[in-house]
C-alpha cells in the first residue's frame, strides 16, 4: 500500500479516521492524502480536470481564500494528531471531488468517517460514504466511532471477481 486518501471536514470522526489510516501507514510506509472540499454554488461549473470555470458568477477570490485557509486548517488539524500528510484542497461537491481525487491521485484505499443516515433520511437519500462505496475505483473503509485501539494484522478485501472496471 502507497498512498490512503482521508477525505476530511476536521471533526472527531475524520480525526477518528485519520488515526486509523495513520496506523495502515505504521505498518506498510503509505502516504495519507487529507482532502477537503469547499463547497461552491450549485450551477458552478468544472473543467473534466475538476478545476473551477471561472465564468464571472461568483466571487473567485472568495473562494480562493476559503481553499487557502483549508489548506491551512487541514495542516493544524493533522498536527494535532502529530500525524504527516499531503494536504489536497478542492472546491465543488464533495462526491465529485473526493471521486476525482481518486482518479488522479489513485490512491489504495480511502479511510472516512462517517456520520450516517438514519430512518427517513436514509430511504430519500445516500449518504456521500454509500455513493463513495458504490462508485469508487479503490477500497473504502469507514467508521463511526473511535478505533483506535484497533490491531491491524490483516486485511481481507471482499471482491465479486469481475471484471477490472474502466474507472
């Protein structure tokens, strides 16, 4: 294992996460990739590259600063942990980037918190991590609690044995 991308919104379930994707990098020397994704406005448009259009409708330098002090608030958060990682900041929706982040970055597992959806939420709606699962290209392991007094030995992926997919 190489690199683990940690998408992350600086709460105590991310924090929760990154210590677990910490102890896989403990034991085979991977990189964590911490993403965070800035929100932007819902008919914003990207290039296939998922770099924003500058189109004139929205504040540029706005959003700019608020990928700066991302990029800035991801590094203090990781330092809390006293945990190394290569910040990556994207704007747009967080589905789209953190499936983008995937495709350029090629990661060899994506380690989440999740909060979950309950009762009527959950059958009107998908959570991010379910449309992560479902439509990533690379593993995906969430968790909603603390685990870290987890001992990882081994790891067994679940796979139906198809076919490679083309993502």
């Amino acid at each position: 294992m190489k690199e683990i991308l940690d998408p992350t919104d600086y709460s105590e379930l991310s924090g929760y996460a990154l210590t677990l994707a910490h102890k896989f990098t403990r034991q085979s020397g991977a990189e964590i990739f911490a993403l965070k994704v800035t929100q932007t406005a819902a008919d914003a448009l990207f290039t296939k590259d998922g770099q924003l259009i500058d189109s004139g409708d929205y504040d540029m330098e706005s959003i700019r600063k608020d990928m700066d002090e991302s990029k800035t608030a991801i590094e203090g958060w990781a330092e809390k942990y006293q945990i190394p990682v290569k910040t990556v900041v994207r704007t747009g929706k967080l589905t789209e980037q953190v499936l983008h982040c995937i495709k350029k970055e090629q990661p060899d597992l994506v380690v989440m918190g999740t909060h979950g959806l309950h009762g009527l939420r959950e059958l009107i709606a998908d959570s991010v991590t379910e449309q992560l699962v479902r439509e990533s290209s690379v593993p995906v392991l969430s968790l909603k609690c603390d685990r870290s007094d987890l001992e990882i030995k081994n790891i067994v992926l679940a796979s139906r044995f198809e076919k490679a997919s083309s993502r």
